[in-house]
C-alpha cells in the first residue's frame, strides 16, 4: 500500500523518521487488511477476524443453548423411565437371589436335623430364637441370631423392602415370610419332614416370599396381598419347596398352595 517505510518518509524538511503518531496510525491502516476493522478492535487483540468482518471466535447464542437445553430434556425424559425400570429389575433379582440362597439353606437345615424342615415362627417373647431366621443364620454367618438387626443382614434383606416404611411399634424391616405350616401345629416348634412335603407338590408349594410391609412377620399363613408384599412391579417373588424360584402377580396366585 505504501512505498516508503517509517524511516525513509519525507518530512516537510526532507527525508526522516516520521512522528510516532503518524507511525501507529499507518499501523493501524496497514492492519486492517480485507477485514477492514482496526487491530485495536479486534475481539481478541491480536488475530483477525474472518472476510466480512465475521467474529468466528464468538460461543454459542442464547437461542443455540436453549435448543440443546430443550433436546438434553428430551432425551433425559426417554432414559429416566428405562432406567428406573433396569434399577427395579435389579432389586428384584437381587431378591430372588436371596430366597435361592435360602432354600438352600432349608435344605441343609433339613438334612442335619433328621429332615425334619424350620418352622416359620413359633409362640415364644424371644426373637433371637422364635423364626426361621434364627435357624438359618447360622449356617450363613456362623454365629447366633441377634433376633434385630440381623433381620436386614444380606441374604435377609430384599433391597425393595428397605424403600418401605417401617410399621408402627416394629423396630426392623422383616423382607421374608415362611410356609407356616411347616409346623406340625402352628405356632409350635415341632415341624413336618421335608420328605413329605417332596411327595406332594413341591413345585407348587410355597416355601418362602416377599412379605408385605405393614404384614412385616415371618410366619406366611395366607398367600393374600395382605401378608405377601407384591413389591417388584405389583409382584411377589417366591421360593418353591422343589428349589426353583420366581414372581407371582397377586392374580395368579389360585395355582399357588401353602398346603402341607
């Protein structure tokens, strides 16, 4: 654009530095380039911007984040459903877990005592000792039932039984009820053999389930929403005599039998 540098310009007294005004104003023309924005001006100080003039170092418009915010909304309001439905899906195995892990240990309990099988409560104040949690703690854990925190320990405890209130006047949350008519004359001690129990209908026979949560006691004297906690998706998982497991919705619960 120009011919002569800073040094060489002719002053009204012939050639020689021009003034240091006049220098940073030709500068400033000098930087303008295609942009057609002096240096001092440009967003960031020192790089131009694009032709025409266009900032391409700006962020997004305040229209541009809401329509991201509004699509993030959207696609949350999709998943969270899903994974609620995965998270429930996992309690509930979890839960069916436990009551595997449970019949076993009827099975084992039946084989050191003569067969004869747990019972599910009898009529005595002390709670170390009166359930079938007290005779099955033992073989999980090695040592005796506290008959009150030990109701919520890992294999006794369904995950979904502890998103539920408590009962009045209870101090823990009971997840499993048992057949109570694994005793001879409930609420006795005295028990039938598991031997019995094989040679009727094993797969049909309740063993163990989910106890409903106002019910909160261990003995399962009626397979009704009022002992039997339907809380997997209005279901009740359940522990069969013949060793198998699985849900049972309340309305399909006239194949079910707690019979002896």
């Amino acid at each position: 654009m120009y011919q002569t540098s800073a040094r060489e310009a002719e002053t009204p007294d012939g050639p020689g530095p021009l003034p240091r005004a006049r220098i940073r104003a030709r500068s400033n023309v000098v930087a303008l380039g295609n942009s057609g924005i002096p240096a001092s001006r440009w967003p960031n100080g020192n790089a131009s911007p694009g032709r025409g003039g266009a900032d391409l170092s700006s962020g997004f418009t305040l229209v541009e984040l809401l329509v991201v915010i509004a699509i993030l909304g959207i696609l949350a309001s999709l998943l969270l459903p899903s994974l609620s439905s995965a998270k429930r899906r996992a309690l509930s195995t979890q839960c069916i877990s436990n009551l595997r892990a449970m019949g076993q240990g009827v099975l084992v309990y039946s084989g050191d005592h003569d067969d004869r099988l747990p019972f599910a409560w009898y009529d005595d104040p002390r709670p170390k000792e009166n359930s079938f949690y007290a005779l099955l703690y033992p073989q999980f854990f090695g040592t005796g039932f506290d008959g009150y925190r030990d109701f919520e320990t890992t294999v006794f405890l369904c995950p979904a039984r502890m998103r539920e209130p408590l009962p009045k006047n209870h101090p823990v949350r009971v997840s499993y009820a048992m057949n109570a008519n694994t005793a001879l004359e409930f609420p006795k001690p005295e028990t039938r053999r598991l031997a019995v129990v094989e040679a009727g209908a094993p797969a049909s026979t309740v063993l163990i389930a989910d106890v409903f949560h106002a019910y909160n006691h261990p003995p399962l004297r009626a397979f009704d929403a009022t002992q039997v906690g339907f809380r997997h998706d209005r279901r009740a998982n359940v522990q069969y005599f013949d060793g198998h497991s699985e849900p049972s919705a309340e309305n399909q619960t006239n194949r079910l039998s707690l019979d002896l």
